[in-house]
C-alpha cells in the first residue's frame, strides 16, 4: 500500500500548494488555474493548451483504427449482429471523452484515454473472429466485466497484489505478444500476410502471376511505405507522426487508385463506384441503433455461443471469467506502464518514485471502461501518446481538458474517418507494433526459468492469434518451471489461482 500512500501524500501536498498559491488569472480563469493547479505546477495556459492539442493529434488516430476493427459482420442475434464503423466511431470517441475528461477532473493529469488497441485486438479478433458465436453485444459485456473487476481491484487495493504476484517475465512479455498481435493485425488487412484456418503465408506479390491484382498490390506498398514514413517522422520527433503518416498513406492511396480507374482497373473502378460521403449525424443515428446500451439490450443472451456444438452454460462462465481477466491484466500493465513512462519525463512523479493520484487514475481508466461498454466501446485505457502532450510541457489536468474538447469535435467527423483506406490504418497498427517491441530487452534471457514463459506468451499470441491464450500459457509454464525447479516459495497465491482459471479455460472452452 506504500504506492497509493505516497501518491496520496504528494498529491495533498501539491493541493495545499495550490490553494496557498496567488493565481495571476481572474474571474473563471483564476478559478479554474486554482482547480487544476495550473500556476502552481510552474505552467501556464498557453503551455496546457498547446500540450492538449499535442496530445490529440498523437492519439487521434485511435478514432481512425479502432472503428475499422469492428466494420464486420460478426454473426449472432438476428438485427443486432452487424455493428458499422460509424456506430463504433461514435462509441470510440464517446469513450475517449468520458476517460480523458476523468483525467482531467478525477486524477487532474495530462493524460488522455481511448479503446486500446490491444484489448480492441483481442476482442475483435478472440472473442467475435474465433468462430464461438459471440455477438458484438456479448463482447460489451466481457469489456464491462473488466471495467468493474478494475474498480474492484483498485477500491480494495487487490490490484498492487496482483501486479506483485505476477511474474515479472509474463508482464514484460504481454506487451511484446501484444506488440506482434497488433502489427500481424495490421499485415494481414493490408494484405501482406494472409490469416486463416491454414495458418499463415506470405501473400504473393508476383506482377507476372494470372491472379496479379494492380488493387491489393498498392495497398499492401502503401501499407509498408506508411511504416517507413512513420517511423522516419519519429525519428525526427515530428508531432502526431502517426496521423501524418496515415494521411499521407490516404493521400496516396487516392492518387494511385485513381491512376488506376485512368486505364480501367475493374478493382479500382468497383471501389470508386461504392465511394460515398454520409452526413455526420448519420453516425450518430447508426450508434443510437447499433451500440449504445446493446451490451444491457442483447448483450445477455449468450444463445449463439450455446449453439454452438461443445459449448455450454459451464463453458460459458469459464470463458467470461478468464476473457474479463485477461481483458483487466491487459488494461492493467497498459495503464501502468504508461503511467510510469509519460510522468516520468515531466516530472509528475512523488518522492516515491511513483505517479500523482495513481489511485485516481486508475480509478478514471476503470469508469470509462464501463462507460464505453455501455456506448459500445472496448475497454478505455491510458495512451502511451499522452507522453508526447507532457513532453511539449503538459502539468495539469487542463491539458487533458483541451484534448477532450477535441475529441467533442471529432464526433462529427466521422465522414472524414470513413474515406481513410485500410492500408493507411494498417501502417498505423503495424507501427503500434514496433513501439511495443521494446520491453523485449528486459527480459532475461539467459534464465530459462523466465525465458521460457516468455517466449510462450509471446509465441503464442502470435502463432496461436489469441491475446488470452498466450497470457494463459505465459502463466501455466512459470508455475510448472518454478514447481519444478525447487521455487515454489516464489509462486504466489494469485499464480495458483491464476493458473488454475486458465487451465480451466484451455480444458473446457
């Protein structure tokens, strides 16, 4: 409890500070520089501003790929099944308001939250693309499980026990497994990499072939040509490298199919014949039909899955148990980790070590987890983007603020979200993948009691394309490695139980 205590201590120090301190600003300035602490924290507004408008153009393209997983048909309950980009647009955004303006108000940080793209990953691609016959409705109620057990874990403190008990080899590799989970994502809807039941294979890029498509083969150059560019912006420490490198992908993708409806592409043709531009409020009426409240409309009825030929009512809770807690594990290192890394380059961390008012922001990721469940949004986490708004001198909750208002405005932009191709979105995961590379390297490798569980959580959520699975095995075997090599002492209670749920998981799901 030492971590929430000295967060608590600083952040009532720093609330003392606040108070003592004489705002210069006056009127609903002054009082609003006297909440956030904005003078007190040696910032200003220009500074706040700037910082949250940095922050937004960092993690705005959330808005662009995290709709464009979901654009499916995932089966399920008659005239409830299929859930558009628009509705799941408006749900994303919603979710992101209502997580960012918790970290104003609540943990008043500059941070900002959207559906990450792990937990968006996992419940597109395990839970509705595994063939169990969840429907998007049934989905919400996995991310609104995960929600509440957060607020749980963090309310009673169980979440720093948990986060201990853990072995530090699976938590440094989930992000990694995650890391290739969401660039192999991104390869195979630029149609670089084919996924299916054969498992996986290269795609053919031979110009000479019967089968040669002009279409496909630009998207998949495009896709790559976006990484390349994305990661020389970054290199560059250009702002919101991500965002402009999808824009840049779109702007080509445009020019080239249009170079290729000039000499009669049949593809490039067919795409420009179904192009249209809808009316920003129509994303709102697709919401109001297809996602808002569906995880408590349909969301309990599970007969799809019950259809299903071995899967039962005990299959069932086994399957919402371990999905909502792997679900909660994600969010959990993903929050934490970006906690740790964006306030410690702006100097938002206590005596201690550890970030101001951690508790409430946990707290405000955990809220808005089950606030964008009930919007249709998966799981809200803390960006790792939110580093970028700090950076440019972000100190206070008023940042975060101003990249909420921005993201009011983005509701309405959804026909300008719509026109951005796959390929440009995929270049974006694909980058995504690389960033999450890095934990890699703390890994002891030379320790085959750590090594190896985390080269089978890694391994697997990428061979077995399945985030839970691959945290499951990452567990199971640093039990077995520990039991077995004379470390008992070193497994926790949580491991047991753990390992227990996930072994369930494996024989009866």
């Amino acid at each position: 409890m030492e971590e929430e205590r000295g967060a608590d201590v600083s952040a009532a120090e720093e609330e003392r500070g606040t108070a003592a301190h004489a705002s210069p600003y006056k009127g609903i300035f002054g009082k609003a520089d006297k909440f956030f602490g904005i003078s007190a924290a040696g910032s200003n507004y220009k500074t706040e501003i700037m910082a949250g408008l940095t922050t937004f153009m960092a993690i705005v393209y959330a808005l662009l790929v995290v709709p464009g997983m979901y654009d499916i048909d995932v089966g399920g309950v008659s005239g409830y099944h299929f859930v558009s980009f628009d509705a799941v647009y408006i749900a994303t955004a919603l979710g992101a308001i209502v997580g960012t303006a918790m970290m104003a108000f609540l943990a008043k940080m500059p941070l900002a939250q959207a559906s990450g793209l792990g937990a968006s990953v996992y419940v597109t691609g395990t839970l509705l693309g595994a063939g169990l016959g969840l429907t998007y409705a049934n989905a919400m109620i996995f991310v609104l499980l995960d929600g509440l057990i957060f607020i749980l874990l963090t309310a009673t403190g169980l979440r720093k026990k948990i986060l201990k008990g853990i072995p530090d080899e699976v938590k440094t590799a989930v992000p990694v497994g995650i890391g290739f989970f969401i660039a192999l994502t991104g390869f195979n809807s630029a149609g670089i990499v084919s996924v299916s039941n054969g498992g996986l294979a290269m795609s053919s890029f031979n110009v000479l072939s019967e089968n040669a498509s002009y279409f496909n083969y630009i998207s998949a150059a495009i896709a790559l040509f976006g990484v390349i560019a994305i990661g020389i912006l970054s290199h560059r420490n250009v702002k919101g490298s991500i965002l402009w490198g999808i824009l840049g992908c779109t702007a080509l993708f445009y020019a080239l199919t249009g170079l290729g409806c000039i000499w009669k592409d049949g593809q490039c043709l067919d795409f420009y014949s179904q192009f249209t531009l809808s009316h920003p409020f129509g994303a709102f009426a697709a919401w109001g039909k297809e996602s808002v409240g569906q995880v408590f409309a349909h969301g309990f009825d599970f007969s799809g899955y019950l259809a299903v030929d071995g899967q039962s009512g005990g299959t069932l809770a086994v399957l919402l148990l371990t999905s909502a807690l792997s679900l909660c594990m994600l969010d959990m290192f993903d929050t934490i980790g970006t906690l740790y890394g964006a306030c410690s380059k702006g100097g938002l961390l206590d005596g201690e070590g550890n970030p101001l008012r951690m508790n409430e922001c946990m707290l405000s990721d955990s809220i808005a987890t089950c606030a964008g469940a009930v919007f249709g949004a998966t799981t809200v986490t803390t960006y790792v983007e939110s580093s970028s708004g700090v950076a440019a001198g972000g100190k206070t909750g008023f940042a975060a603020l101003v990249t909420a208002l921005c993201f009011v405005v983005a509701l309405f932009l959804s026909p300008v979200a719509k026109i951005i191709p796959g390929c440009a979105t995929s270049a974006a995961l694909i980058w995504v993948g690389v960033l999450m590379m890095s934990s890699v390297v703390k890994i002891e490798w030379t320790k085959p009691v750590e090594a190896l569980p985390a080269f089978l959580t890694v391994a697997v959520m990428a061979f077995g394309y399945s985030i839970s699975k691959g945290i499951g095995v990452g567990i199971i075997s640093s039990v077995l490695c520990r039991l077995f090599t004379g470390k008992v002492k070193e497994i926790s209670a949580v491991m047991w139980i753990i390992s227990a749920l996930f072994l369930l998981m494996f024989l009866f799901t």
